[in-house]
C-alpha cells in the first residue's frame, strides 16, 4: 500500500471538494478541507501538511495571495498544486511566482490528480538523495555526473536542469510552461529555445541508446519513463 500523504484541499465548490476528497481518501491519503482562503491560511500554519491543492479563485483570499503569505509565514511549507480554470501563460507563471510547484487546468481527470499529488511528495524525498535513477539513466545531483548504461554523458547546464525537473516528476508528465520555469524562471524566452534544448537532451540521453526514456506528449509536455 503507499504510504499516506497529508493533504490539505482548497476549494469553495463544496461538491467538487467531495469528489475530490472521495478520490484522496480510497488511495489511502489523510485529508482536511477548507473552503475559502483566509480559513485555508489559518489552517495551512497551523499543522503540517505534506500537499495543498488549491483553488485559484477563492472568496475571502484568492489562491495566489494565499501562496505568497503561506511561502512568506510558513515554517516548513507544503507542496502546492494549483487549480485554475485560467490556462493562458501569464496566468500559469504568475502561480509559480507566487509559490506554486505545479498546477492542473480545470476541467482535469482525477487519477492525473493523484498521481501528481504523489509526485511533490515524492520530489521532497528525491531532494535529499543526492543520485536519481529512471531505468539505466542516473543523475548524481551533488557531482552533476549523468551516466546511462556505464557511459558517461555530458550536459549543458540548461539541459541538467531540465533533466532533473523531469527524473524528479517520473513517470508523471512535466508540461511545457513548467519546464520554460525551471530554466529561465520568470522570463521565458519568446521563441521556442526549449524545444532545442530537449533535442540536445534527446541527442544525449536517448539517441545512442536501443530505447527511448524522454517521451513527448504533444500540446501537454514531457516525461522521462521506462515504457
């Protein structure tokens, strides 16, 4: 059985909450609620959660003012992932400016839901192991050495990151918006340099190899998986 993630749900649709929490709970998570954003702070300092999934238009306090106080007050944060109905660019990066770790647009199917919670709990864990491991790829984050079936692989320092986003995500599906994130931050480039830049991952990780890990989900993002 997998081990039980702490989960607080922010949502002020009371039957979408349940539906939600109903899906949580047969995977064996523990859950509270809460159903607007300044009763979701007040309860978010006051224990310990391992996930929050919040919604983005909350009455009292809306989801990205509620990010930047938990980020700012919070002395051990959760993982946020953020619900929005809002699926434009700008909309997406002002989230992870805010403190969001990843986001689902709305409508969305709720085993992605799962699999993503498990995913940020997941990451907190890989975050302390200095070495990720997918199939035959290793990625040891301390010496920044990449090796895949005792060859050793050299990266660029955009690559390396992009790398690591997706091994600490796998088998989960890391979108485009979040990827552009990770390496420019907050200034994406306008063209599509990260597209070029998976080609070099690709070039270096799968090309010289009998099977491909990085696989493309068009218009939705990447993963790195043995299939």
């Amino acid at each position: 059985m997998s081990e039980a993630i702490r989960v607080l749900i922010v949502e002020d649709n009371r039957d979408l909450s349940a539906i939600i929490g109903d899906h949580l709970e047969a995977d064996g998570n523990v859950l509270d609620y809460a159903f607007d954003g300044k009763s979701a702070l007040r309860l978010a300092l006051l224990q310990t959660y391992d996930v929050i999934v919040l919604d983005i238009m909350m009455p009292r306090m809306d989801g990205l003012e509620f990010c930047s106080q938990y980020r700012e007050l919070a002395s051990h944060p959760a993982r946020i992932i953020m619900l929005t109905a809002r699926d434009t660019l700008e909309d997406i990066l002002e989230g992870f400016r805010r403190g969001a770790d990843d986001y689902l647009v709305k409508p969305f199917a709720l085993p992605e839901l799962t699999a993503r919670i498990r995913a940020l709990f997941r990451r907190d864990k890989l975050l302390s192991q200095p070495v990720l491991q997918v199939g035959d790829l290793t990625f040891n984050r301390q010496t920044l050495e990449v090796r895949r079936q005792d060859q050793d692989i050299d990266l660029n320092p955009s690559c390396l990151k992009l790398l690591a986003r997706l091994m600490e995500a796998s088998p989960c599906v890391v979108p485009r918006v979040e990827l552009e994130h990770v390496v420019w931050g907050d200034m994406p480039p306008k063209s599509d340099v990260l597209k070029a830049q998976l080609y070099k991952l690709r070039s270096a990780v799968d090309k010289p190899f009998n099977r491909p890990l990085i696989h493309t989900l068009h218009s939705i993002g990447y993963r790195i998986a043995e299939e």
